[in-house]
C-alpha cells in the first residue's frame, strides 16, 4: 500500500493533466484518473520490470484515455451531435461570429485554448500522441514505448494531427 | 573622473567592491558634483530598500516545470526519425522542383525546427515569395505555440484521498470476501471429505467385518477387494434403480452372496467418495480461480469545486 501510495503522490498530476487535456472536462478526468489508478493498484503484483514504472503508468493512462476518447466520440457522433469537449465549444463555431480580424487570431489566448480543446476532436491515437508529446513534453521514442508503436508512426500522428488542427483554423480564417 | 565614469562605477563604489585609488576618485567626484552626489544618493536608497525586501519564494512546482521545459526543448530539438526526414531530404536532390506541396510536406519539421540549414534557406526563401505558404507556417507555428504553453492541469487534492479510498475499500472488500466464502465452503468441503473418507475407510475394514460374520464363505471373500465392493455396489444400485433382483438372481446362481450389505451403507460408499472427491476439487479450484468482482466498490463523486 506504500509502494501505491508512493507512486500516486508521485504520478497523481501527470495522469490527471494527460487525462484532463484528453477527454475535456473534470469530472471525466477525475473518473479517469480513478479507474487508472485502480488498475495501476490491481496490476502491481504483475508489473515485472521490463519498463520504467513511468512507462507503465503512461501505458495504462494512454490506453484508459484513448478507449474513453473514442468512447466519447463514438457517443456524440452517433446521435449526430457537435461533439462539444468540456466547456469550450468549437473553433469554427466561435471564432467568425466575433467579426475578429483572421490575422489577430494568430495572437489570441483564447484561439490557443481552442486549438487545445480540438486536439480531443482528433483520432484518439493522433489526440494521444500529441497530448504525450506537447502536453507532457515526452520524446517520441518515449511516446512509442509508452503507446507500443514504431517511432515513425509517433512522428506521423503528431504531424498529421497538427496538420488538421492547421487546417481547421486556416479554414476559420479564410471564411 | 568624469561624471559618465562615475555612473559606471557606481554599483560597485556603494557596494564597497572598487580598490582603494578607485573609491578615493569616486569619493572626490561625488564631494565635487552635486549631480552625481544626488545620484549616489538615489542609488544608496535604491540598493537599502532592495536589500530590506522580503525573500520571495518560487511558486510551487516552477522548479519542476523548468527542468520539464528544459529537458522538453531537449527532447523536441532531437532529430526525427530517419522515415519522417526522407521527404524533407529529397527536396534538395538536384533537378528536384520546390513548389508549395513540398513546403507543406516539410511544415511541421520546419516548425519544429528540425530540418537542416540548406532546407530551411529554401523553406524561408520560398515563404517570403508565397503569402499562402506564409500564412501556413505561422498558423502552424501557433498551433505549436498553443499546444507547447499548455498550463499543466493539477489533479485536485481531494482527488488523492479519494483514490485511496477506493483502494482500501476494494482491499476491505476482497479480503472479507475471502474470510466470509472460505468458511463456509470449507466447511462444506471438509464435510464431504469426511463423509467420503469414512466410508472409505469402512470399505478397507468391510475385510475383517465381514469375517466376523458367521457365513464367511470364499464367495464373499472377493467382496472385501476395493474391486468386488464396486461391483457389488453397482450391481446393488442397478438393483435398487430398476426394482429388478439381479443380485438376488446371482444369490440363487450361487456365484455371489447378498451378504456385504450388512454393513449400512457401504453400498454407496464408492460413488459417494468419488462424487465428494470431485466435489471438493471443484470448489477448491473455483475458489482460487474465480475473478475477482469489483462491483461493489465505490464509485468516486466527482467535481468538488476544482477547475482547470
């Protein structure tokens, strides 16, 4: 119980960030960071040590967070709903009814929350990889242990995803 | 000394740093000139009311987030993999055309600051002629930019105690369930086991019970193998089941005597024990392999005035 004690104090804001800039909102990211937390508790007698106790805890957040996500878009699309993560709504939905000029929108705080929030808009996987890469500044070889997939493919999903989000604003922009 | 030297020096001259000649010009300047005695004053209350201030400290976790940027730059400044720079790479072969797909293709390396001196020349040089692709690298820039000044979230305190909860109520929970199942089987098992030894153990006596009777023939003798007793136990419940009289009918051939069964039960004995056996191991091995149930654990409320 100490060892789990040790490893929460440690891993609690880590998890909880990963999961909170994942999925959007609080309340899911707490339910996340429960459930990781539960299976990081249920797991430890398994844990062997063939990875650092960090991979492991990123590999049972990663994959929690990504089946939540698709969960989550899976939902919302069904029902032919704007997927609308936490409380921040959609890029497109905001930005051109503000008369802003596209050019400022390159200096906005609030643009930036936005791109942020879209990131959850994207293929789970995509929207992991960033998440890792950006929001907890891991390496993408760290990324592809964590996540079990070649460096490159780390390297695609990144640059895929910050090319959708690229378009969405220039979209924006040139509306 | 000229009035500029005295600026320069002046620092160092009210924090007693100059060496003796030095502080000896400082001295006679500033007894001189009323306009550097006035900035020498100025100076002396500046560096008192500084050095009266409180020590602030750091906000909590600025050392972390530091170090965590600094080994982030690190991390990012790393070159990418050999597959992702190839196109990058064949940019600069010669004969090869540099147009606005090729500048898309590189973009994101580019704003990572990953690609090599000659490609970012050409990046650059193209951009300055092309709006289009200007305006891509900077919103691609600022999407980096928003992505990298991410504040990270903190997991609320009450979040911890909340975790730890869980955990010590699903400990609470399994091993009362262990403590609350294993007896009761147990004692079930250890019933079944007892009844089935027992009549086992009559079986290897059912020898010497069976001489004391005053009939003892050698007929009856093969009844006192574990063989004989579970034939005749088999022939007994077959005569039982189908109320036919096989056994009274092989009484009769004189081939086997219905004697044995003078002992209680010792019929059933055989297929009890097997029945208990088997039973037992059942019970044991479902015990030990069943899957833990977690339903009964507490699901955490959430949202307890903590926001990102």
């Amino acid at each position: 119980m100490e060892d789990f004690r040790s490893l929460l104090t440690t891993y609690q804001h880590r998890v909880y960030n990963q999961a909170y800039r994942m999925l959007g909102n609080v309340e899911d990211a707490e339910e996340a960071t429960q459930d990781i937390f539960m299976k990081v508790y249920r797991s430890m007698e398994d844990f062997r040590g063939e990875s650092a106790v960090s991979t492991w805890i990123y590999r049972i957040t990663a994959n929690e967070c990504i089946s939540r996500l698709r969960k989550k878009q899976l939902d919302t699309t069904s029902f032919d709903e704007p997927f609308e993560p936490g409380e921040c709504k959609s890029l497109a939905d905001i930005i051109p009814d503000k008369g802003v000029d596209p050019e400022a929108l390159l200096e906005s705080h609030e643009t930036a929350e936005m791109i942020r929030a879209e990131v959850q808009r994207l293929p789970a996987n995509w929207a992991m990889a960033i998440s890792l890469y950006h929001f907890d500044y891991l390496s993408y070889d760290e990324i592809a242990e964590i996540m079990e997939i070649p460096t490159a493919t780390v390297a695609t999903y990144i640059s895929r995803g910050r090319k959708q989000l690229a378009g969405q604003l220039l979209h924006v922009m040139e509306k | 000394m000229k009035c500029t030297e005295f600026d320069t020096n002046i620092a160092a001259y009210i924090e007693g740093r100059l060496d003796d000649d030095l502080r000896r010009l400082m001295d006679e300047h500033r007894a001189a000139c009323p306009e550097c005695a006035r900035l020498f004053k100025a100076h002396s209350i500046i560096m008192k009311s500084l050095d009266a201030a409180e020590p602030v400290s750091a906000p909590e976790g600025l050392a972390d987030r530091i170090f965590a940027r600094i080994e982030a730059e690190a991390y990012h400044a790393a070159p990418l993999p050999a597959e992702t720079i190839t196109a990058a790479g064949a940019a600069l072969k010669p004969g090869a055309v540099f147009n606005c797909e090729t500048f898309q293709e590189n973009i994101a390396a580019y704003v990572d600051g990953l690609l090599e001196g000659k490609l970012i020349a050409v990046m650059n040089e193209h951009r300055a002629g092309c709006p289009a692709c200007d305006r891509l690298a900077r919103v691609h820039d600022f999407v980096v930019t928003s992505l990298n000044t991410a504040e990270p979230v903190k997991a609320p305190r009450s979040l911890i105690k909340r975790i730890l909860a869980a955990v010590e109520a699903f400990e609470a929970e399994s091993q009362a369930r262990s403590f609350r199942v294993f007896p009761r089987y147990s004692v079930v098992a250890a019933l079944i086991a007892g009844a089935g030894s027992f009549l086992a153990a009559l079986i290897f006596m059912s020898e010497d019970l069976l001489k004391s009777l005053p009939d003892y023939t050698e007929e009856l003798k093969q009844f006192t193998t574990l063989k004989g007793q579970a034939i005749l136990t088999f022939l007994q419940m077959y005569n039982w089941v189908t109320t036919s009289n096989i056994v009274t009918y092989l009484q009769d051939t004189k081939k086997f005597l219905l004697e044995p069964v003078h002992i209680p039960m010792l019929t059933f004995a055989m297929p009890v024990y097997y029945l208990g056996i088997i039973g037992v191991i059942s019970l044991v091995a479902w015990f030990y392999f069943r899957e833990p149930d977690i339903s009964g654990i507490p699901v955490m409320s959430s949202g307890h005035g903590f926001h990102a």
